[in-house]
C-alpha cells in the first residue's frame, strides 16, 4: 500500500469542504483491498465511517437508507424485507457475511469492477490507466461482460444491490461544494466507451448520503436470482432483479435489470413495455429477455453468458409473477 | 536514479550507516541490489560492484514512509511491487542480520521452474524474520523524533479481548498486522490478505469483519475480540470445546477465523438447517476441506444454545 495521510471527518459539511482530491473513506472492504494492491493511490483518505449517515426509515412512500448503513443492515430490516424484498435477496446473495457487516450502501454503489486485468498491475487496463490498452479484450473473457462494452473496456459491473436498485428506480442522493441534489440511479454508473476511467457521474467532493427507493405494489413484489460458479460467496455469471405485479392473468406493470453481464446493471425500458398487458407466462417473459439481450456482443469465453442471461432474467420474471414457487 | 527490472532491496536509515567489508560479503551472496538511503546521502551495492553514491532520493523516502524508525527495509519485485516493508528500531545490526538471513535463503531455494517466485517469498520471509527479531531484541524506541516526510502517527485506542490496547499507528496499519505484530496476538491468521478468505476473522463491536482489510485509524474506541479472549476462566468456549470434538480441523490454519466466525454466526440468529450454516460460514474458507466437520460442530452448539 502506498502512503496517504488520514484525515477523520467529523461531520457532512467537513467531509465535504475538505473532500476535493481525497478517496472518501467508509466500510473499506472495497478501497482498502484496491489500495493493498495498489491499483487505487489516494494520496488522501478521509474517513467518513462515523458520519450519522446509516439511518434506514420508511418515509414518504419510500425507503430512505442512509449512505453509511451496512450490507448486512439493510438486508436485514423488516421494511426493506417487506417493502423491497428483492434488494434484502440482492444483498444477501453477494460476498460473505463478514464483508457485508462492513461494506456499505455508499460504498457500494461505487464498488469497481473485478474485472482480473483491472486488479493485475502487469496487464494493460484503460479502466486503471486512462489509454494504456485493454489485456482483457484478448484475455479470458469468461467473467467480463457482453453488453455495453466498448473496444476500450469489456469489465462487468460487480454489484449484486446495484442490479436491484435498478429494477427499483432508486435515486442516489448526494450532498457536494453545490449543494444536494438526486441522481437516477441509471445515471449514477457510466458506460466505458472511449473513457473508461471515468465511472461515475459524481462532481469532486460529492458524497453519497443515501439512497431513495420508492416503494409501491411493484417494489413489494420485487425478487432476485443469482447465478453463478458456485452456491454461495461469489460473483454473478448472470443475475436478475425482476418485479412483475399481475392481474387476472395479464401483466400489469414490469420491470427488471440485469447483474453479471453489463458494464453497468441492465435495464431496457423496452424490454419491460413489450410485457405490458401480456399473459404473464414464460412466453412472454423469454420475449422480453430476447430483447434486453439484443446487442450483445459476446467474446471468446463468454458467449454462454447471452443465453444463461435470458434464462435468469425468465427466471426472475417468473418468481417475480408468481409462477413459480 | 531508475530503480532495477529484478527484484532488488531498498534501506532507508534515518543516519547513514558505516557498511563495513562483513556487510558487503553478505551483500555478494544476496544477488539482489541493494539501494541504502539516508536523508542526505545513496549507496547502490551491486552484486560485485563497489558500492556507488547515487544521491539522496527524497521522492523514494516518501513513498515508502521511512524516517519514522531508524530503519525501513522494503523488498521490492521485478515490477517494483513492495513484497515486504517492515520498520526497525535499529540500522545497521538489523540490516546486516537481515541480509544474512535472505542471503542463506537464496542459497537453499532449489532451482528450477517457479524460482524467481520462491525467491522473492523466501527473501520476504527472511526479511521479515530478521527484523522482527531485531525488534523483539531492542529496547522500546523512544527516539520519536521522525524526520521530514515520515507519516504522521495516528494515536488509536482499542479495547482488545477487554484490555485498553493504545496504540501509535502509520495510516496503512490494518487491524490484523496490529493484532499480530503489535499487540503479539498471532491467532488471526493471514490468509489472503484481501478480504477473500475469512482466516482473519475476529469481532469488532459485535460483528465479525475480516480484519485484513479494516484500518486501525477508522477504529478508535472499538472493542475487538480474537480468539485468544474466548478463554474464561480457564475454560475454552463452547464453540471451541465443539470444534475439538468434531476434529473440525485439520491444519488449523483456519480455525481461529472459523470459530470466530461460527460464535458470531450463532449470535446473528439460530440458523434453521445445515445449508443455513454453510451459507453463513461462506466467508470462512478451509483448504483442508474439514467443512463437514465444522458444520457438525456448530450444528451442535446451535442445538444446545
């Protein structure tokens, strides 16, 4: 690791005023194992661990979750297992116990990539240094993605909370030098494009203070599959948060993202309009995959992942709507 | 000054140390460079050069933190990765048993494919040795006066295992290095020191975290268990006692992060079935593979918690 100097923050405004230029510091399961192998440098670390930011509360028709409550935290609480039980799911479906009692929703949000060439200092990684190439567009490919990728960068976004806060319509409230405003969760990731480096559509000094998740009949109904290499404690091949409200047979509203495939959680609004009305059978939901899958562009070792894709997302759809047990 | 494409050493003495012919000897058998810094003055000993006066190197000293103890030894690999850094509380005696004992560790590593790697392991392991010996052997630094571009110390106090533990910490410290090379509590093991494993596990304020990859700084006031605070009375806890019974265990190398693991678990809320327990020890790995085992043992404290 590097050497930086520790500031600890005593409040939001703090944070904030002294913000610019330093890595913003919370349950440290992901930038502390990036700066142990050197991939992030901050020069500065400014904890922010302590701030009163963890508060979870059902309000206003929406859960509010402070930026500071843990994985563990939210998965846990009653509201959020009742109201969004398919974010309670996505959490608990992702790293372990002991990681989930400190990482955090804000940190989350921001989680990099696992994208092995990205982690590996002797390959090239646009994402880790702007222009210098991509190893893994000739590398194995197995875990990268195949939808929203660039000739730049092909890493697959890590986040199993994210994939459900997608399907949810979450905002990402952040406070900054500005003030405070209120981020679509869509616009919070960037896609690679020709820059790869630059991930998230944040303003220096901004901070995650809590996310927003509006809570409906849908939201209620909202659930989460994962697949992947092994039962538990690893990262998506293909996930889906799915939430399908169903009257007399017919599909009222949907919608649902995917996990483990984009460079970003997967939403296609299209996709989700084409179940409108429809029977809410496997039919109609293998449609809708067919189109969130269009334009997938697969590599050498991950063409398997377009069709197990579909599959989750059917499966997803299904539970959701009740279909199966 | 560029740094070398092979693994090579660097020393950063807070005063220029005297290499004496002894030094350079153990040098020769080392093969690797050694580049010694003080903070007006640079030496690089090749393998068989003469040393060469290369120049202070201030931008060096920072990045690696040195000037808080009188020596700073990082090794470092053929793409400049720090392998090993470790402080001493004294220059030359420490540097010069340090390079003995690498020295002799390069001359056991056998030859033959994956030998750089070994190499560098067995260097790091003599190394770190060396220097821990140096320190267990010196009296507490009082010298506290660190020079320019030595990392602020950060004062910490914890409760570890009951006991107020106050501590002088550089930014980096996470909590396992503290337990094991600060605070002599070597039952959190390292693994793979990035939050993959669980070997590390111990209980901060309640819930088990993996200790690799919390920072000692953001810890201040917390209360810290680790398997050597499991002990009352001279009685093993439960879990412990369930563990030995259930031969949970084969190497132990482990066991301290899954018995931590497994109290926390049980403390979470009673888990329902055997998937229930294998999915909460997810985060617990055994190469050994003695997971049938352990779920055995924690089934049975669960059952007669």
């Amino acid at each position: 690791m590097r050497l930086f100097t520790f500031q600890r923050a005593a409040s939001v405004d703090e944070a904030i005023a002294s913000g610019a230029g330093a890595a913003f510091l919370a349950g440290g399961t992901n930038l502390v194992d990036l700066m142990k192998i050197e991939v992030l440098n901050p020069e500065r670390v400014l904890d922010v661990s302590r701030l009163d930011l963890a508060k979870i509360e059902l309000r206003e028709g929406a859960l509010q979750i402070g930026a500071l409550a843990s994985n563990t935290a939210v998965a846990e609480h009653g509201d959020v297992r009742r109201a969004a039980p398919g974010l309670s799911e996505a959490l608990l479906s992702g790293a372990s116990p002991q990681l989930r009692n400190a990482a955090t929703v804000g940190g989350n949000l921001l989680q990099r990539t696992r994208c092995a060439y990205y982690r590996d200092l002797g390959t090239r990684c646009n994402k880790r240094e702007a222009g210098s190439g991509c190893d893994a567009l000739d590398g194995w490919t197995r875990m990268h993605a195949i939808l929203g990728v660039s000739d730049k960068c092909i890493a697959a976004h890590p986040s199993d909370m994210c994939v459900a806060l997608y399907a949810l319509d979450a905002t990402v409230r952040v406070r900054g030098p500005a003030g405070e405003r209120e981020i679509p969760i869509g616009e919070l990731h960037l896609l690679p494009g020709d820059h790869p480096e630059r991930e998230f559509s944040l303003q220096p000094a901004e901070l995650i203070t809590g996310v927003r998740v509006p809570i409906d009949a849908l939201a209620a109904r909202s659930r989460y599959v994962k697949v992947r290499d092994r039962q538990s404690y690893a990262f998506a091949l293909a996930s889906c948060a799915a939430a399908v409200q169903v009257e007399g047979g017919a599909v009222q509203a949907a919608r649902f993202a995917l996990g483990g495939v984009g460079t970003k959680p997967w939403r296609v609004p299209e996709a989700e309009r084409s179940m409108q009305g429809r029977p809410a059978t496997r039919e109609t939901f293998a449609r809708a995959a067919e189109i969130a899958l269009r334009g997938a562009t697969p590599r050498r070792d991950n063409a398997f992942k377009v069709e197990l894709a579909k599959r989750t997302a059917v499966r997803g759809l299904m539970l959701s709507a009740g279909a199966l047990s | 000054m560029d740094l070398p494409n092979r693994p090579c050493l660097l020393a950063f003495c807070r005063r220029a140390p005297r290499f004496e012919e002894a030094f350079r000897a153990e040098l020769r058998a080392l093969g690797a460079p050694l580049f010694a810094f003080a903070p007006g003055s640079g030496t690089v000993f090749g393998a068989d050069d003469e040393p060469r006066d290369i120049g202070p190197h201030p931008e060096l000293w920072r990045i690696h933190g040195a000037g808080r103890a009188a020596l700073t030894v990082v090794l470092l690999d053929e793409k400049q990765r720090v392998r090993l850094r470790r402080d001493a509380p004294e220059a030359e005696g420490t540097l010069l048993a340090a390079v003995r004992e690498a020295g002799r560790a390069v001359c056991a590593a056998p030859r033959g494919i994956g030998r750089r790697e070994l190499l560098l392991n067995s260097l790091a392991a003599a190394l770190g040795a060396a220097v821990l010996q140096a320190c267990a052997s010196a009296r507490p630094v009082d010298d506290r006066k660190a020079v320019s571009g030595a990392p602020a110390l950060l004062e910490v106090s914890l409760v570890v295992n009951g006991q107020r533990r106050r501590l002088q910490v550089e930014p980096r410290l996470v909590l396992l290095d503290a337990l094991r090379e600060n605070l002599g509590l070597t039952g959190a093991k390292k693994g793979c020191d990035m939050g993959q494993c669980g070997a590390c596990t111990v209980i901060v304020d309640g819930q088990r975290v993996n200790s690799c990859l919390k920072l000692v700084a953001q810890l201040e006031g917390a209360r810290v268990t680790t398997i050597e605070g499991l002990v009352q009375g001279g009685q093993l806890h439960p879990m412990q006692e369930a563990f030995l019974r259930e031969d949970a265990f084969q190497c132990g190398y482990c066991t301290p992060g899954q018995i931590l693991s497994a109290i926390a678990l049980l403390q979470e809320g009673k888990p329902r079935d055997d998937d229930e327990i294998r999915e909460g020890m997810s985060g617990n790995l055994c190469r050994c593979g003695a997971y049938p085992n352990i779920v055995a043992a924690i089934r049975g404290v669960a059952g007669r918690a």
